[in-house]
C-alpha cells in the first residue's frame, strides 16, 4: 500500500514516515501543498493520503479541493492542529474521509488509516481472502490454504495490491512505484523478481502476466466460474 504523506512539521513527518514504514506501507511525503496537487492530480497511484492542513503552498483544504475537482476519489485523512469544528464540517465538504486530531497516538493514526483502506475496497474486514490465500494488513500475517507463509515487505505489499483488487490489470510502472515510491533506487526487473518469488512461495498460477501490459491475479482459478 502507498500512502501520500503531506505534511510540513519535519519531526512530525518523520515520526509518521518511519512508523507507517516499519509496517508494510510504502510511503512519500511532501511537505508542500502545490507540490501535493500536482502529484494527486498527475495520475500518480497512491492508496491512501494523509492530509495536513496547514501547509506553506496551497493549504491542506485546497489540495483535497483541488485533487476531487479533478475527479481523484484516493482516501484522505485529515490531520488537524485545531480542534476547529468548523473544519471538519468543511473537510467533510470538501471529501475527506476521517479526522484525526493533533496530537495523536501512532497506534491510532495506523489502525484509521487500515479502516479507511478496508473502506475503500468495500469490506467489512480488513482480512483479505481470495484463492485460498489469507492476508491481514493488521498483523502482516498470510496464509495459503491454512499454512502460513513468510514473504518478505515488498512481496507482502505486492500480494496485498493484487488481493485488494483481484482481476484488476497492473502495468509494471504503476507496481513499482506502489512498491517502491518515489525515492527509492529500483532494479528494471524488481517486480518480476518478486513476482517470480510469490508464484514460488504460494502456487505458479497465482499471478498472470500479460505480456507487453502488465500482470493480474484472477478472481479464480482459470477456466473456473466465479
Ligand atoms: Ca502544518
């Protein structure tokens, strides 16, 4: 899961980046509102934001303004200084999905932002299933068929874009960035070598490739009904 962080307070931004990282979250911060737009409205794949709203540049309601204007519906939650109802009634507005108050706790901003994915896959439960695969993003456990397998972070959050979005056709670009980001040196092939790595540790038919588009995992098992 990418997660777009726009935040100005540098230890704060920190303090999020390295907890949100410690979990399976891939995670590129801006501290800068214009900057924040532009990557929002420039096509870029991000799962979730967690939006500040007092930024130099356009200011943290301007940017979620800005980016549902131009037809982005990427989750948004809101981290407020002010405990202002007025805001959140105009956040609301304005299309964010959950506030958060500062100062809050670590733990709580992780377990809201795990609600507010759940939210926008359409779950009841965070657990994802399909194929006889098990994934919980709260404790990064998997299982296959009852066995638990150990992935590495990146295959973890690779499986999990596949299981949240089954069927769905991801070109290379678009994984490398949800895995990687932005700032992160990346080899050519470092998606098909994780690919390759899934299909070993769980089943071969796990994830097609589409060659020359990308790669997609099935609802079901080939030549099966759904
Ligand atoms: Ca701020």
């Amino acid at each position: 899961m990418r997660i777009l962080l726009v935040e100005d307070d540098p230890s704060l931004a920190s303090g999020i980046r390295l907890a949100l990282k410690s979990e399976h979250y891939t995670v590129d911060h801006l501290a800068d509102g214009t900057a924040a737009l532009a990557a929002l409205t420039d096509g870029e794949p991000f799962n979730a934001v967690i939006l500040d709203l007092g930024l130099p540049g356009l200011d943290g309601m301007q940017v979620l303004a800005g980016a549902r204007r131009h037809g982005s519906r990427v989750p948004v939650l809101v981290l407020t200084a002010r405990d202002a109802i007025d805001d959140r009634i105009a956040g609301l507005d304005t299309g964010a999905d959950d506030y958060l108050v500062k100062p809050f706790e670590v733990a709580e901003l992780k377990a809201r932002l795990r609600a507010l994915l759940r939210r926008s896959r359409g779950q009841a439960s965070s657990v994802l299933e399909c194929r006889g695969l098990r994934l919980d993003p709260a404790t990064r456990g998997v299982s296959y068929r009852g066995e638990p397998i150990a992935l590495s972070r990146r295959e973890f959050t690779l499986l999990e874009e596949f299981m949240s979005h089954p069927g769905r056709v991801f070109t290379r670009d678009t994984l490398t960035r949800l895995v990687y980001g932005w700032d992160e040196d990346v080899e050519s092939n470092a998606i098909e070598v994780h690919v390759h790595h899934l299909r070993r540790k769980l089943f071969p038919g796990l994830i097609r490739t589409l060659r020359g588009i990308g790669y997609v995992m099935d609802k079901t098992e080939p030549g099966v009904d759904a």
